[in-house]
C-alpha cells in the first residue's frame, strides 16, 4: 500500500476527521466530527513521518494555533495513538480506527 496520496478517515469514539497524506512531508487533515457534532475544520500541516515498520509510521506536527501532535498509524492494522499537547498545556490522547477511504 502507498500511503501518499491516499486519504483515511480516522475515527475516535464520536469524534471522526479525514487525512489526506498528500505526500511524506505534508497532510491535510478536516476534522467532521467533534464530540459527535458535525464541523468541517481543515489544516495543512507540514509533518515529519518516521516508518517504524512496514505501514507502521509515527506522524508529528505542529497546529497553527500552537498545538504539538504525535501520532502512531498502523495502516497494517487499520490503528491509530493520537497525542497532543494543546497550546494551553493540557495533555491528551486517544486510540482509534483508520480505515482506506
């Protein structure tokens, strides 16, 4: 599978956004869902992939508004390990689905 290119929806719980890798240095991410409510946020971000493994890569990132985001996709497995450090400080993070769209 190449992933660059390719757009994943992930999801966590009733929060949903879409990834569109548009190439190894580069994602644009919409966020739809939000607490189960409907958004269309979308950002590009510059992003540094490190391939751990076949289809296995931790993604970060920094958010124009001062969030920091580290991310383990495993394309294999179809997971994703979301953290994130807000630009207030608060720490968070999730597991969730990333399924080929």
């Amino acid at each position: 599978m190449n992933i660059v290119g390719s757009k994943f929806r992930v999801t966590f719980g009733i929060t949903q956004a879409i990834l569109h890798i548009q190439s190894e240095t580069l994602i644009n991410f919409t966020i739809t869902q939000k607490d189960g409510e409907v958004v269309d946020t979308t950002e590009a971000v510059t992003v540094k992939m490190t391939e751990l493994r076949p289809l296995l890569y931790m993604v970060t990132w920094q958010e124009s508004n001062g969030t920091t985001v580290t991310q383990v996709h495993d394309y294999e497995k179809g997971t994703i390990y979301s953290n994130w450090t807000t630009a207030t400080g608060e720490f968070k993070n999730l597991q969730g689905m990333l399924e080929q769209i």
